[in-house]
C-alpha cells in the first residue's frame, strides 16, 4: 500500500499538517505561507483556520516546525498524513472520471 501511494501521490506524498497560534508580534498567516512554500522540495501550502496543510515531495516536518517557530507563532501539533487504501481508491476513479491513466 505504502509503495503504491508513493507512486500515485508522487509530488505530495508527504502532507504535513502544523497547527498554530500567532502572536500579535509575530509573523502574520501571509508571511508564514510564503515562508512555509520556500522551503525546499514542498509543493503546496493551504490555511485552513490556523492549521497549515503543507504538500512536499520529501518530509520537511522539522524545517516546517523551524520556520513556524522563528516566525514568532505558536506550534500546537505537527502531523504527518498517511495516505491508506481509501486515498488510492479515491485517487483511481477521480482520475478514471476525468478521463486520465496511469
């Protein structure tokens, strides 16, 4: 299963989730979004509420906690997604729908 959602999620196979509190001296959400989209090797970044969901195509937890911590904001928690048999299943007829292959 592992080898397989490698495989199909390629580019963001590594989805970390980080959950912050800013401080009003510290960094605001725009500049830690572009903060978090430099570090090397992460293809995405979304905030949804205070929780930044980061795609990378290595696991960059640590680099996301250090910038996170030398913005000025909090960090919560810090979670590595796994991908499991239901995300594979979802992945194959989402790209069947659209008419794309593998």
């Amino acid at each position: 299963v592992q080898d397989l959602a490698q495989k199909l999620f390629a580019s963001n196979y590594y989805t970390i989730e980080a959950e912050v509190a800013f401080a009003g001296n510290g960094a605001g959400p725009e500049t830690l979004l572009k903060n978090l989209a430099a570090i090397d090797n992460v293809q995405s970044v979304d905030l949804i509420g205070n929780i930044f969901q980061v795609g990378a195509s290595r696991n960059v937890a640590s680099e996301i906690a250090r910038v996170i911590l030398a913005s000025g904001a909090s960090l919560h928690s810090l979670n590595k997604r796994a991908y499991g048999l239901e995300d594979i299943y979802n992945h194959y007829f989402k790209v069947k729908e659209n008419g794309q292959s593998h």
